[in-house]
C-alpha cells in the first residue's frame, strides 16, 4: 500500500512567521503544487507493478530482481525520509521540494532509458532518494500557506486524497503506459511532469523553516538504510537458498547489527535523525509500531494483484489496471470520510475499525482461485481492502503527530511516513519469499495462485497483529461526544 497521511491536528504557526516578507501565491496554487508532488511521489511506489512482466521480458531481470524495482525505491525512500524531513525543517521546504524533485525527475529519465538490470535497479534507489527529499515538504508547504482552521482541514483532506489516489492509481497508469507505449514510460512520464511542478514550484510556493541550527545526522541515515536493504536482501535470500544458509544468515545478522548501531549514534548524538525521546510518548510509539506492521501487510497488496491478474487469469497490462480501478476510488474515500469520523468514534477505534476491515479484504482475496470471476476475485475484495486501508491510515499518523512541536513537523511526518514504508519493504521481501516457498518451484497457474493466496492470508494475519498491537498499546481517545 502506499498511502501518505497527515492529520489536521498538527500545526506549524513558526512556518509563517519565518517566512519572508513576500506576496504570497494563491492558496489554490500552493495546494496544487504540493499535491502534484505528493502524487508523483506515491505514485511511484506502485505504478511499476503492472510493468513488471515486461521488465522481466525486456532486461531479462531474474524474480529476485523484479522484487529490488520495487524495493530499492522503497528502501531509499524509508531510509532516508527521515533525513529529508529535517532538512526541510532546517533548510528550508521550498529548497528541499525542489531538490528532491529534480533529483527524482532526472532519476525516472535514467531508469526510462536503462538498458540493464542493474541500471533500472540504481535509477530506482535515486528515485527514492529524491523522494525522501521532496515528500516531507509536501505537507509542511501546504500547512505553513493554509490558516489553522475549517481551511487548513480542508486543504489536508484533499492532500490526503491525492496521496491515497496516487498509490491507487498506481496500477491504471502502469497498465495504460505498458500497453500503449512501453514499460519505459512509467518512468519516462515523470520527466515531463516532474518539470512543470518545478516551474510551479519556483513561481508559486514561498520558503519557510523551523529556525533551527543547520545539523544533518548523515550517519544516521545511511545506517539506517544501510541496515534495512541489508536485512531486505538476507530475507529475500530464504527463497533461494533457505533460512539456515550462510548466505541467509551473514546478511540477516549485518542488518540487524547496522540498524543497532543506527540506535547507538541516535541516543548519543546532540542533533540525532530520529530523536528517541519521541518514542516515550505512548501514542506516538505505539502508532508508529501499529504503522510499520499495517505496512508490512499492506504494502505488497498492489504487485500480487497485478500478477495474479497477469500471469493467472491472462489479463494484458491495460487491463489489469483497468481492473483496479474500483479498489482505486475506495481508498480514497476512506481516506476521506476518516477525519468525519475520527471526532464521533476517536482515532483508536478508526484505526481498529479501519485494519479489521483491510484485514477481512485480505482473507476474502486469499480464496482466488485459477479460473477467478473478476467480480468476485479481484473488484469486491480489493474494495474492502482497500477501503480499510483508507480508513486505518489517516487516524494513525493523527495518533502519531499529537504533541509534535513545530520545529519537529517535517521530522515527525518522516517518521510516520518512514515506519510504513520501511514495514512496506520488508513485508514485501517476508510475503514474496511465502508465497515462493507455497509455488514450491512451479509457475503453473495452480502453483502462482495458492502462492499468491498464502501471500494475501499471511497479510491478513499481520494486519490482526496490529489490531492487537492498537488494542493493548495505544491509550483510550476522548472523542468529541465524550468531550461533551
């Protein structure tokens, strides 16, 4: 899944005050912009899926290395959002919007033209660097142009939308650019547009920043990073080689000690990435944990669909975007109708009510079958995933951004940002290596569809995971009938 969230309960009243004394562009043009980046940052996460076969085709990419197209942008991107939330914060958000965005341009351009594996596989990584640049300033932009108020909320909500729609719509436009033109441009389209909301950028947006001392922690970072591709590539490891193989085992165990270091240079450095102290905040620990393990179920929703869709029922690439379509407007509106809810029934019981429903979508499309109806195999279970989905996410960042100080907004919707991702990629190399380890070796159709299957029912389970993780962690919401 790929949905970005924010919560109208943040505010950044230091956005404005440090901001220079300009003529401030229309609001209308500063949402537009924000949300232009948003989008094309979601939705990159998920419009390769539908082209993935022809990748595959193409370039000769090895399964393995179908997986690294879509984790090496999410990977870069969890690594190292954290980093560019600070620096926006620090830098300026106008600044780091634009770098990030023409990072993230000039990288579609590389892996549109790639003509080897790991060519597509580089332009991908510095796709998700640029991202991880430019999605933090998306949100703080819009906050600091927006009034706190009825306009603000508004604002948010349709910059929710774009977010949830960008993920959704990920595979609609793959599949309509696959078809009708080439693999190449799902990345190729980025160039065109990524270069008109840089001209937007610099006309319409105004700079803002928290103020602050100018200090990076670079080796946080690239720890963190370091540590979570390290620890992506041994699981991925297991479907090949097993869990017990010393090429297994030497990259699970380099990962695991790269991320402790990670927390050793946060608790001892004065400026750190990702402030532990944070974390002692109850809501704020427990949302983000409660995000990584929904990411983890959710992320690899859209790619198994779009093979089942492909290599089991014979849908071409058009097609099979085309067939997501539904599941694409529903994840939206959950997104949407979440903040009319949250203050009726609290942002805990939204969350809970939102996984529940993702996690009965999943159960529902774990009983594909080879010869699925649509109806009944792809459009109504995608609904009801993809409706909890919408529903769950926007509640949670809200939990885990009460309390955060202005100084901290870039940094705190990094971290929110960071733990679905970061759970997203490392769902998807635990859920690619059960459903490998269900085919047992075998692509006949029967043994792609119960691994699909056991990938959709092992989802399920891990979504439940964190309803129980919401449950017994998160404390109880006063909601605006309580509050009287």
């Amino acid at each position: 899944m790929a949905v970005m969230v924010q919560t109208p309960s943040t505010t950044y009243a230091s956005d404005a005050a440090t901001a220079p004394p300009k003529k401030s562009a229309p609001v209308w043009a500063v949402l537009l912009a924000a949300c232009a980046g948003q989008f094309l940052v979601v939705l990159d996460v998920s419009v390769v899926n539908t082209a993935l076969p022809s990748m595959r085709a193409d370039l000769g990419m090895s399964a393995i290395g179908l997986q690294w197209v879509v984790n090496a942008y999410s990977i870069a991107f969890a690594g190292f959002m954290l980093l560019g939330g600070r620096a926006g914060d620090l830098f300026g958000r106008k600044r780091m919007f634009l770098l990030g965005l023409g990072l993230f341009t000039a990288a579609s351009l590389g892996g549109g033209l790639a003509q080897a594996e790991w060519q597509l596989l580089a332009a991908r990584a510095v796709q998700g660097l640029g991202a991880a640049i430019l999605a933090p300033s998306t949100l703080t932009i819009l906050t600091s142009a927006v009034p706190e108020g009825p306009a603000r909320i508004r604002a948010i909500g349709v910059w929710s939308a774009v977010g949830a729609g960008g993920g959704a719509a990920g595979g609609l436009v793959g599949g309509v650019l696959t078809d009708l033109l080439s693999w190449r441009w799902v990345l190729l389209i980025n160039v065109p547009i990524g270069a008109l909301v840089i001209v937007a950028g610099l006309a319409w947006l105004t700079e803002s920043r928290a103020g602050q001392a100018r200090h990076l922690d670079v080796p946080g970072a690239v720890l963190v990073t370091a540590g979570l591709a390290t620890l992506a590539y041994g699981i991925v490891q297991t479907e090949e080689k097993g869990w017990t193989a010393a090429a297994t085992l030497v990259p699970l165990a380099a990962g695991l000690a790269l991320l402790a270091a990670f927390l050793v240079v946060e608790a001892r450095t004065k400026v750190p990435l990702m402030p532990l102290k944070l974390f002692r905040v109850r809501s704020v620990s427990a949302a983000n944990a409660a995000m990584f393990v929904c990411g983890g179920g959710m992320f690899a929703m859209w790619m198994f669909m779009t093979l089942y869709a492909q290599n089991v029922l014979d849908y071409s690439p058009l097609k099979a975007g085309l067939a997501l379509i539904p599941s694409s407007l529903t994840i939206v509106l959950g997104s949407m109708l979440a903040p009319r809810v949250m203050p009726v029934l609290g942002a805990k019981n939204v969350s809970v009510l939102g996984i529940v429903v993702a996690a009965a979508g999943f159960g529902w499309q774990s009983t594909m079958t080879v010869d699925g109806a649509y109806v009944t195999s792809i459009m109504l279970p995608g609904i009801v995933m993809m409706f909890g989905a919408g529903l769950a996410t926007t509640p949670l960042a809200s939990l885990a951004t009460s309390g955060a100080q202005p100084g901290d907004a870039g940094l705190v919707s990094g971290l929110i940002n960071t733990s679905r991702t970061m759970g997203g990629a490392l769902g998807l190399a635990v859920l690619s290596t059960v459903a490998a380890a269900q085919m047992d070796g075998s692509t006949s159709r029967q043994a792609l569809t119960d691994g699909y299957a056991m990938a959709f029912r092992t989802s399920g389970f891990i979504l439940l995971a964190g309803v129980v993780m919401l449950l017994l962690w998160m404390p109880a919401q006063r909601t605006a009938a309580s509050r009287g």
